[in-house]
C-alpha cells in the first residue's frame, strides 16, 4: 500500500468522523498520520534489502490462513474493494474483520505492509485461480514475448518491461469474452493486451521489486 492510498483512507475517516459529530482533534490526527510515516519506512526497508525483501510473507502464515486470505482478497476484488485498504479501515474504526481477525491480532500492520501484489499472485497461481486484478493505475512488466517471438536459449531471449495500467476493458469475441489491458511503458509508448487473463497471462506479471 502507497503512502497516498493510506493518507487517502486516513483523510476519509477523519470527514467520517466528522460526519457523525465525533470529530477527532489534531493530535489524535498527527498519531494516526504517523503510522503512514512509519509503514512508508518500513516499505524503504523492505526495498533495500532488510526485512527479508525476497521472503514472501505469506509464507509466514498457516495454510489455512493463506486459505482464508485469497478467499477474502478475491472476494473483495470482485467487488472492487482494495483488500489492504478494508482492513485497515476496519482496524481504524476497530471493527471486527471475521475471518481476518487474526492478521490483526498475530501480525499487525507491519506484516500487512510487506505484502506486495506478487506475493499474494504467487499462492493464488499455485491454486489456479485468478485473486487480483489490475487496475487503471497500478504497475506490472510485461514480456517481450508479447510483440516478438523469444526463446529462452535463443538470440532472442525474454526480457521484461515495466510499464503502467491505464485502460481495462471487457471485450466479446464471438461470444467469447476476454478481458483488454491498454499499458504505457516508461518511454511514453502504448500497447494493448488482449486475453490479459487468458492466452497471454503468462506474458506479464507483478513487479518483482
């Protein structure tokens, strides 16, 4: 979770608060702003290498926890919820999450900032089944193999491009539908990923870092 998306949740409980008469006064504010300050640390770190950056977190977690937490990630993506963001609003209003009490209570919000879209995508692929979606905004990188034709051993080998989501669209084939992806690389160029779900979901990824 970016530094923006937690002010925005953070922006959204104060007006809540305010909202119902229980307006929260400055210094209560400043607490709460400070957890950003914190979690925007704790992701630095993780980047540079500490907090064992190339660990998957969930890997830290019972199977039937991970169970439950790709359950709770795809159902609130297919309502367009963002996970980490219902939770931390739940743990703001200190709100009971049901089956994801026990982040909470066992690992806490320092744990919740490890987790990177890859990692989730990682366990969700073991188990074949698509939990995230990308979203207008969010970054992934892409395989060459997209445009050209690549062999692992060949002069031509796959290579891997970051770039930006900016369009997603539902699109029928046919009868067949399929989802379209429209990306822009660093460089300001477009391209657009037909079947990101389906013929070509092996031709892009989360970023690795």
């Amino acid at each position: 979770m970016t530094k923006a998306e937690i002010e925005a949740v953070l922006q959204a409980a104060f007006s809540r608060c305010d909202a119902v008469n229980y307006p929260l006064n400055e210094q209560q504010k400043q607490i709460l702003l400070g957890l950003v300050v914190e979690l925007e640390r704790l992701q630095r770190q993780s980047n540079n290498g500490d907090d064992h950056s190339e660990e998957n977190p969930l890997d830290e977690l019972t199977a039937e926890q991970r169970s439950l937490l790709l359950e709770f990630v795809q159902e609130q993506e297919q309502q367009n919820h963002p996970w980490k963001i219902k939770l931390l609003n739940d743990w703001l209003h200190n709100r009971n999450s049901a089956s994801m009490q026990f982040i909470r209570e066992l690992y806490g919000p320092q744990w919740l900032n490890r987790v990177q879209p890859r990692h989730v995508a990682a366990y969700a692929e073991l188990d074949n089944r698509e939990t995230l979606k990308v979203k207008v905004g969010d970054r992934i990188e892409v395989c060459n193999s997209l445009w050209e034709w690549v062999q692992e051993a060949g002069p031509c080998a796959p290579e891997w491009f970051p770039c930006t989501v900016i369009g997603i669209a539902e699109k029928d084939d046919n009868g067949q539908a399929y989802t379209s992806c429209l990306i822009r690389f660093d460089s300001g160029m477009e391209y657009e990923i037909q079947g990101i779900y389906r013929w070509n979901r092996y031709n892009w990824r989360w970023p690795s870092t």
